[in-house]
C-alpha cells in the first residue's frame, strides 16, 4: 500500500504544481482532479505492485443467487469487516 500512497501523494503534488499553480482552485476542485487523475493511472499502477500472497487465511465465498456471502464456518476468524464490504453495508 505504500506504493499506491506515493502514487496518490505524487499526483496531488503534481496536480498543485501544473492545474492549481496559480492556487485559485479549491480544495473540492483540486481533490476531483486528483481522482480523476488517479482513475486514469489505476491500471498502470496495478501493473507495477507487487503480488501479495495471503497470511495463511483462506476464504470461502457461497453464491446465494446474485448475493456472496462468506463463509465462516470452518474459520477462526469472523471477517466482519469484508463481509460488510460484501453486503454493502458501510456503516
């Protein structure tokens, strides 16, 4: 993740440097910008991480029609935070 935190910085750098010389943009302005910029690098900055192999924890996702859920039973761990991100729920 450091990597993709340089990218991020580098590109907020960039964009106050080149779009936001003058400084009359605002902070909403200049975040956009930066997300924009960033969407058009994502796959080149995929391309250039590292694979990362897992910690030794396996998940096992069920399709229950067009919803997944995950699968806890023969796991130490509850995965409450990734099945949150499966169900949707952000809160």
């Amino acid at each position: 993740m450091s990597e993709l935190s340089s990218v991020i910085s580098e590109t907020q750098r960039r964009i106050d440097e080149t779009q936001n010389a003058n400084g009359k943009m605002s902070y909403s302005e200049v975040n956009r910008a930066v997300k924009e910029s960033l969407v058009q690098k994502f796959p080149e900055v995929l391309e250039k991480m590292p694979m990362r192999e897992a910690d030794g924890q396996d998940i096992k996702l069920i399709k229950d029609g067009k919803k997944w859920t995950i699968d806890t039973s023969e796991s130490d761990y509850s995965f409450e935070s990734l099945q949150k991100e499966f169900s949707g729920s952000f809160n």
